[in-house]
C-alpha cells in the first residue's frame, strides 16, 4: 500500500501547500522491507524500495507490516489510526533527528495516512484542514444570538487578582464544565445551545487563566506556567464560591476529568455530581513534552499535531477542524504547562480507591478512540471506585463535546437525567 503514498500526496495541492517548507529524506521500514522517501518543497520526489546500502535519511519510522496494514486499513481500529497512538504503544518507532517530524506533524501524519482506501484520507487531519478554510453553508438564513453570555468575573486567585472570562446559558441546577489543556470555554459551545439541557440545568463554564480570553497574572513573563492540582482544586472552588453555585454539578475533560477526581476526594460534599470525560489516574509521557514550546518549532502547529489523532475518525469535518484550531491558538508553553499536571503532578493512583461515591455520584464517559486516556483505563477506575459509573463512547475521542458534539450528547442527557 506504501506504493501508492508518491502519487496520492503529490496529487494533493493542500497537502503539498502545507508541506512547502518541508525537504528531508526519512526511512519507511514496513516490517523487514525499507522504503526511501525524499520530500522536496511539500512534494515526495522519490519512494525507493530497499535493500540499501548505508542508507542516509533524517528520520526513520518502523513498525511491522502487520502494524501498517492496521493503520493503512480504511477505517483504521483504535490504537491504529495515527502515528502517534502507535509511538505510545510501542507498534511504531521514530528514530533519528525528530524535529522534521515534529515540527510538521500534521503534515508528516496525512502523507503516512494517504495510504488509506479512497483518495481522501477518512480521519486524517487532512480532509479537517481543507474543511477549515471551505466555504461552509450557513446554519440559518437571518442573523441570530445564541443564548450564551458572556463577561469577566474579577476575583482573587492563587494569591493575585484576575480577570476571569466566563460564559454562561439555561437556568436551574448549576453545571460547571471544565475545558481541556491548552484550550477554552469554545469546547462547550453544543451544550451550552442545547434547549433541553438549558431547561433543567445553568451551565457555566470559565477560560482558566492564561486560557481563552482569560490573561495571565501581571508578572507573567518572569515564570513558568505550570498547573498543579492544588492550584487546580483551589481555582475551581474559588469560582464557586465567587459565582454562589450551590452544589453545582462538575463537568471536566482530559485534564479537567483528572481534577473532578482530586475535587470527589478532598470536598466530595460540596458537589451534586461529578461528571469526568476522559478520566484516568495517570497518563505517562510517551514523547518529550519540550517539542510544546520551543523557538525552532511553531507551538500552534505541533500542539494541533500532538492532538489530531486523539479525535475519533468519524469526528464530523467542521468540529474536528475547530477543535484543531483551538489548539492552534493557545498561548506559548501553556499546553506544556497543564500537561504538568496531568502526567507529572496529579498522579491519583494511589488514592482513587479512596473516593466515596456514597458522598457525591461519579460518572466516567470516555471515547473509544482516546489513546491518552484508553477506555480500559477509564474501566479501571471504575473497578476502582465503588459505584462509579462507565460509559464508553463508541467512535468518539479524546475531546467529545468538541469533537462529535451530537455524538457526545447523545451519551451526556441520560447522565444528566440521573441528576437531582
């Protein structure tokens, strides 16, 4: 199937338009066969298939042939349907100067994946990219508001004043939602203009600082951000109280599905429910978190990379493109700085065992496609707990409410039907 790589990436203007700057030569080995490919200005200008002698590339990237056909497979299964859910697993290995690779991510993942049946690439995140600047028709034929507000709630954080954005919509039990790492409230855009969650329930939702439309704290340029859980525990009881939410019901993803752990063991009672998207105890580092920012690397591009292949494959086109873009817009080293918390400070394993779901219900939703946090961690923290409750999110990934928002709610109402 390798063959076909040469003709299918030079017969894509787009995807030769966002490999322009690109010109090295990296080693393909599917299984024990090598395969040559120099890439000039976006272009393949040759695939030669090995044995070689001493061979020279910049980059190499080996797995077996069982490995490839798993992900040159049309609709790839989990864990096979990008390069990087294989590098974390160990079915793929980058060897050599990574930074071509990384600082083209994106790129480098549509060329492997064109490959795939079809001469679009069903789940890559090239189809996603077009569909982001293609003209889109529009939702409705006259101007309207969403019923979202939006505004800056001043309060005390960690010690120093913020300016804190907030967005709000609906009315009745209060349902505060947490946005993933190194993105914003624009996550929760489906739930907050769902007439039938609006109903029964206010959902909130705020940028955390240095997220969004929420700044820094002044003195910012002289540190490092790096998000801990007691920061993390302590801003979001801080926006309770400010906002008087009486015992709202939490909501959080990826990181913000960590924390509702920490918040379930240290202040249970506080809480009507908790609701964790993509929780997990722990998530160790499987590349070097230091490609987030760097100077010689555009942050945008490579943390847009890094999250591409934890959306599901059948992620609708427009949401998968604007949950890209989200990520494509953060701040430098801020999505390094949350990742702090997730893979090095917030470590839970020891103490999940320990969390009360007599004190405040817990429900675990998770993607089946999501290779950070996998389902079969999501079902072990459910073994864990006592009464937690699981659901896996058949097609769905790391970022559900974003990603597949129709998909995501079809599991949440059920949910939050359960909540009193």
């Amino acid at each position: 199937m390798i063959e076909r790589l040469q003709e299918r990436v030079n017969a894509d203007a787009w995807l030769v338009h966002r490999g322009r700057f690109v010109d090295t030569q990296c080693l393909i080995e599917v299984g024990d066969t090598p395969w040559l490919m120099q890439i000039q200005a976006g272009r393949i200008a040759s695939l030669q298939r090995g044995p070689f002698v001493m061979p020279r590339w910049t980059f190499a990237l080996r797995a077996s042939q069982q490995t490839w056909s798993a992900f040159w497979e049309p609709r790839p299964a989990p864990g096979f349907h990008d390069l990087m859910a294989m590098i974390k697993s160990r079915a793929l290995r980058l060897e050599g100067d990574q930074h071509p690779f990384m600082a083209n991510l994106l790129y480098f993942k549509d060329v492997l994946a064109a490959a795939r049946g079809g001469t679009s690439q069903e789940g890559a995140s090239g189809p996603a990219m077009r569909a982001a600047i293609a003209p889109v028709a529009p939702r409705s034929s006259r101007p309207t508001f969403e019923p979202v507000t939006g505004g800056y709630l001043n309060l005390d954080l960690l010690g120093a004043p913020h300016r804190l954005y907030v967005e709000q919509a609906g009315e009745g039990i209060p349902l505060l939602c947490l946005h993933t790492a190194g993105a914003d409230t624009r996550q929760y855009r489906a739930l907050m203009n769902d007439p039938q969650i609006l109903k029964r329930f206010r959902v909130i939702a705020f940028d955390m600082p240095w997220h969004g439309k929420s700044s820094p704290p002044a003195g910012w340029q002289q540190a490092e951000y790096r998000l801990t859980s007691a920061d993390y525990v302590g801003m979001i009881v801080s926006v309770c109280d400010a906002l008087a939410l009486d015992r709202p019901v939490v909501m959080g993803c990826s990181i913000g599905g960590r924390i509702v752990l920490n918040l379930a063991l240290d202040c249970p009672e506080r809480f009507r429910a908790l609701i964790g998207l993509q929780s997990g105890a722990h998530v160790d580092p499987y590349y070097d978190l230091q490609w987030l920012h760097r100077p010689d690397v555009h942050g945008g591009e490579v943390c847009a990379g890094i999250i591409s292949g934890l959306i599901g494959p059948s992620a609708p086109s427009d949401d998968r493109a604007e949950t890209l873009w989200h990520y494509m817009q953060g701040g430098p080293g801020v999505f390094k700085g949350d990742l702090y918390f997730y893979k090095i400070d917030g470590d839970l394993r020891g103490r999940v065992q320990e969390i009360d779901t007599r004190r405040c219900p817990l429900y675990l939703l998770s993607g089946e496609y999501d290779y950070s946090c996998t389902p079969d961690d999501t079902r072990d923290l459910a073994r864990r707990i006592a009464g937690a409750q699981a659901t896996i999110m058949s097609g769905l990934g790391h970022f559900p409410m974003s990603e597949d928002p129709e998909g995501f709610l079809t599991h949440l109402r059920p949910v939050l039907e359960q909540i009193q």
